[in-house]
C-alpha cells in the first residue's frame, strides 16, 4: 500500500512554491515601473521616494535574515527584490534631481536677488537704509513717509 503523504509537508511545499511563484512574478512587474520612471519628464513627482526608500529598507532587512537564517532561496529573493526596489528608488531620485535642477535654471518665474537689488538701489538714492528695507522687500515708500512697512506683493 501506498502511504499518503505528510500533510505538514505537502502545505510547507505548497507555500515554498507559492512564494517562488509570486515573487518571480513580482522581480517582472518592477520593469514597467523602472520604464516608466525613466521616461518621466516631471521628475517622477507621482512616485513617493518615501515609500521606495522603506520599501529598499525592508528588502535589505530581508536579505540580512535570509543570511542569518542561511536560507539561500530566501535570500536570492529578497536580492532580487532589493535590486529592481533600489533601481526604481534611484532612477527616481536621479528624475527628481534632474526636474528640480531644470527648473532652477530655465525657471520663468522671477528670482529675486537680494544682493543686486540692494546693491543698485544704494547706488541710486545713496542711502544704506534704503538697501536694507528693500532687501526685506519692503519699499522705499516707508523711508519717505514714515508709514508703518508693509511687504510688497
């Protein structure tokens, strides 16, 4: 007669598989991620560095405890894990980098330079105390009257 098979054994492999399965398909679904950051041209605004960065964290931890535990298998996972999370997180960060260095140097909206400003209006009304409230933002107006300041817009 045939024995059947031990039931504690037949779950701990059905898991093992399960595992297998699910996170192989999961090294795959970090490709269309990886595309699309990369061809983000906002700096990857929609994507949370945040939750990334935990997430790399986590897939760290992983790869610690499959060392500790020697398990080789789980620890393969996790480095597989851990790489398409950290390509993810770095590629977004390099899109972020690039949006946020882009938008200081072709920004259309008017910097305020403080030092030139000052430095010009001095030169014009020869008062330092004109400089100085302009560089707060506040005008020449509240020299000349005496009015309380009040920031322009």
């Amino acid at each position: 007669m045939h024995a059947l098979p031990n039931p504690d054994l037949l779950v701990d492999s059905s898991i093992a598989w399960f595992y297998l399965i699910a996170n192989s398909m999961r090294g795959f679904t970090y490709l269309p991620q990886i595309v699309a950051v990369w061809r983000s041209r906002d700096g990857a605004q929609s994507l949370s560095l945040l939750t990334w960065g935990s997430w790399l964290v986590a897939h760290v931890a992983a790869i610690l405890y499959g060392w500790v535990l020697n398990d080789a298998f789980f620890t393969s996972i996790s480095v597989i894990n851990c790489t398409g999370c950290a390509a993810v997180t770095a590629i977004a960060a390099r899109r972020r980098r690039q949006s946020h260095a882009a938008l200081r140097k072709d920004s259309t909206v008017p910097r305020f330079d403080t030092a030139s400003r000052a430095s010009q209006r001095t030169r014009a009304s020869g008062s330092s105390a004109d400089a100085y409230l302009d560089r707060w933002g506040y005008g020449r107006r509240w020299v000349a009257t005496n009015e309380t300041p009040t920031k322009r817009n």
